[in-house]
C-alpha cells in the first residue's frame, strides 16, 4: 500500500494487557491512517481518511 510507505506502528499502551490481541496504528504519514492487526502485520490494513479515524476515535472514546 503506497500510501503507508514509510510507516512507523505502534500498538496502543491500552492493549498490552489483553494477551496479545492488539491493532496496531501507523503513523509518520500523513494523508491515511492505517490500521492492522499486531499479530499478523503482513496482513491486511484498514486505512481511513484523517477526518474518519478522528470520527471513529471520538465514537470509541468514553463520555464524560
């Protein structure tokens, strides 16, 4: 995927209990988000637009 050329993946500090099963976020670029699963990184990748990503996040996030 041209568009993650470059990428850099991180998993998210709230995952690294849950025995693994974790997604991964590229970052470093600039114009997708990626997403993958950590435990098949050559797998497939979800990519969103910056304003979609921001969308999903904020859904996710918990109310306060």
């Amino acid at each position: 995927m041209d568009e993650l050329t470059g990428a850099r993946w991180r998993t998210s500090t709230r995952s690294s209990s849950n025995g693994g099963a974790c997604v991964e976020v590229a970052y470093g670029v600039t114009r997708v988000v990626g997403v993958r699963d950590s435990k098949d990184p050559s797998g497939p990748v979800l990519v969103f637009t910056p304003p979609a990503w921001r969308a999903f996040v904020a859904h996710l996030a918990p109310r306060r």
